[in-house]
C-alpha cells in the first residue's frame, strides 16, 4: 500500500484533530502543517516533529502532498478548496463547504471536472449512531416519519465571521438529508442576537424545515445555553426515538405511540389509544466519526470516488462527497434570507 502524504491547512480548534488522525491511520503521512499563525505551527512542531511547517498555503500545494484536509475559517474555504484543486490535490473542506451555494457549486463542479477526490467534513455522516438512526427509518421499525426535532446547544463558542446557525446547523442540516435520503422544500428560521448586538451575529436560531412529503423537521441551535445538548428525536407512526449524542446509550428506541380507532359510533369510542410499549437501547458498534471520515477520504482517494469502505454500495452521496455539501449550503443560504427577513418560508432551491 503506498503513503498517501496529507497536509492540514489551518490549525485552530479543529484542525489538530484532522492532523492527529492522519498521523495515526496506517497508509497516510501527515506531511505537512500549514497555519497564518506561529504559535500554533509550533504546537505542532511539538506534536510532529516531522511534519514540515508554513504559514504559506501555498508552499503545501506546491509539495507532493496529493491530499489537503482545509479547517480555516468557512470566508476561505473557496479560495483554498479551489486553489488545492487547481494544484491537483484530492480536498477534504471542512462544514460548511463554502459561504455561498454558488461557491459551493464551483467547488463540486471543478471537482467533477478536474477529477479529484472533494468532501466535505461533515462528521456525524460518519457517527455509528447516525447510521442506526438511518437503518431504523429505512427498515420501517418506526412507521412513516411524522416529524423530527434536533437541539444542538451550549455555552460558547462564539464565533466572529458566521452566526450560530452556519456554525452549528450543517450538522443537523447533514443528519436530516442522510437519515431522511431527501432535501427540504421550505425552510424558515428566526433567531436572536443578546450577548454581542454591535456584532449582529446571531447566537441563537430556531429552523423549520419542511420536507415534500411533509415531514416537519425543528432544529434548534445556540451558543448561549447552560446545558451542553447533541439530541435528535424522531417522531414516527409505530415508534420513537432519542439518538443523543452525549449520553453513553446513544439511540433508544421507545415502541409508545398514538392509535387512533378505525371506527367509532360514541365519543366515548373515539378515544386516542396510548401505547406505552418498552424501551430498547438500540446497540451502536462505536468508532470515532472523524477517524471514519478521514479513512473514507483515504479510501476515495485509493479505490475511487464513491468507493471507500464507508460508501459500501450506498453511492457516492453516503461518503460526504461535495454534492452533500452542496446540498446543506442550500439549505443554510434560504434560512438565513428567512432569517433576515421576518422568519416567512423560502424555497430550498435546487
Ligand atoms: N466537523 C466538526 O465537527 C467541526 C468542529 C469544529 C469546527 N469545524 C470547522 O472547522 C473549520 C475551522 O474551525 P475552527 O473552530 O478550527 O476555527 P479556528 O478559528 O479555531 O481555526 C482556524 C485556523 O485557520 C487558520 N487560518 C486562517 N486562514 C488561513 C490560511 N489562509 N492559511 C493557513 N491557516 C489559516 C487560523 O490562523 C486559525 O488558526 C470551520 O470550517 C469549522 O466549521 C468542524
């Protein structure tokens, strides 16, 4: 099996965990470091040794690296994405893909184009809990899906150039296209700005999305809450859910629901029907989602797009690659033209 040498561009909070797990995967290489600042190139100097260090980007697309994981800020996430494709290196673009849907395209067609590997780091694609959550839904155990509400919240970190909503939101945004298999039509969205309001950021967000067959979806997302929550619901016709991503049982299946009377001549017949069933603790073979997603960019890159371990017959769309990231970028960019404009519904364009 050759190296693959990887570079990591952009070394802040995220990007030394990138570096961590191409340095740990057999068969990868963390070559290179790239970061605008020197304090934390020497942390990384500290960290690996061996990996060469540069506050340019560019000396990184120069090397022979032939992949680039880039965890900066998401204002430069274009400019680099593209450039690294340009060079000719297979590109691993943390969430959001980009700050604009049109972006985003460029980014996935030039990908097309050129032919390298593009993903996007959308982590919990590639959390096992997602993926039991994904199986329940496919399998029918838990009837056809009424709605679903996601809560991802606690105290900090606020951000300075995006609100909480591109912050935090790609997640859910990612979960809901992947257990879903679909994409919102609608979306609308209202939030609040109380901490920094010179900084006209919001730091809280509230989205509905509204699925074609009408599948209602809430997710609720802030940085200004004293409970740190990860926690999707999923209300269906037979059964309910609770995947929560803190807790150490992560998804619960509860068979409680409402049966409605197929008929009934008195009120008293017309009575809702309370199913108050077990609870079973669904089992989740647990592995890092990040290691998994950086061994599915491996992969790509080794056997072809859509062809890693993780992508396993499900298509290209399963492993990540910067379509999905597309996708939620649309989402994101009508919620805030919702957000900004009173919190009316707009159209998910495709
Ligand atoms: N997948 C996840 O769960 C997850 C979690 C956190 C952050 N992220 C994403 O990772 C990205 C980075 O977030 P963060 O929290 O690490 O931000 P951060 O501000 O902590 O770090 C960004 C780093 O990029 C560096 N940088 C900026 N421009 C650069 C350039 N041109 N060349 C080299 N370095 C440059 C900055 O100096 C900084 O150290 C964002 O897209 C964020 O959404 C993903």
């Amino acid at each position: 099996m050759n190296t693959i040498n990887v570079g990591v561009i952009g070394c802040g909070y995220w990007g030394p965990k990138l570096a961590r797990n191409f340095n740990e995967m057999p068969g990868t290489h963390l070559a290179w470091v790239s970061d605008l600042s020197e304090e934390r190139l020497a942390h990384m100097r500290q960290l690996y040794p061996e990996a060469h260090t540069t506050q340019d980007y560019h000396e990184v697309l120069a090397s022979d690296v032939q992949a680039v994981a880039i965890a900066t800020p998401v204002s430069t996430h274009h400019q680099l994405a593209m450039e690294a494709l340009q060079a000719g290196k297979n590109i691993l673009v943390e969430k959001p893909l980009a700050a604009t849907v049109a972006q985003a395209t460029e980014i996935a067609e030039t990908a097309d184009r050129l032919g390298p590997v593009a993903m996007v780091g959308h982590t919990f694609q590639f959390n096992p809990a997602v993926h039991a959550v994904r199986d329940l839904i496919a399998s029918g155990e838990l009837g056809q899906v009424y709605y679903i509400n996601a809560t991802r919240v606690n105290l900090g970190l606020f951000q300075s150039d995006i609100n909480v909503m591109w912050d935090l939101a790609p997640h859910d945004i990612s979960i809901l296209l992947d257990i879903l298999g679909m994409e919102p039509s609608q979306v609308s969205a209202s939030g609040g700005i109380f901490v920094r309001p010179q900084c006209r950021i919001h730091e809280v967000a509230y989205l509905n999305l509204h699925f074609p067959n009408g599948i209602l979806a809430n997710v609720r997302v802030s940085w200004l809450d004293p409970v740190k929550t990860r926690r999707i619901t999923v209300i269906g016709s037979k059964k309910m859910l609770v995947y929560d991503d803190i807790a150490e049982n992560k998804v619960i299946l509860y068979d409680q629901g409402v049966d409605v009377p197929p008929y009934s001549d008195t009120p008293e017949q017309f009575q809702l029907s309370y199913r108050h069933g077990p609870e079973t603790i669904v089992p989740v073979q647990w592995r890092e989602p990040l290691r998994l997603e950086c061994e599915s960019f491996i992969g790509c890159i080794r056997h072809g797009r859509g062809h890693c371990a993780t992508c396993a017959g499900r298509g290209t769309l399963s492993c990540s690659q910067a379509w999905v990231g597309v996708k939620v970028v649309r989402v994101l960019e009508a919620a805030q033209k919702s957000l900004l404009n009173g919190g009316g519904r707009e159209l998910v364009s495709l």
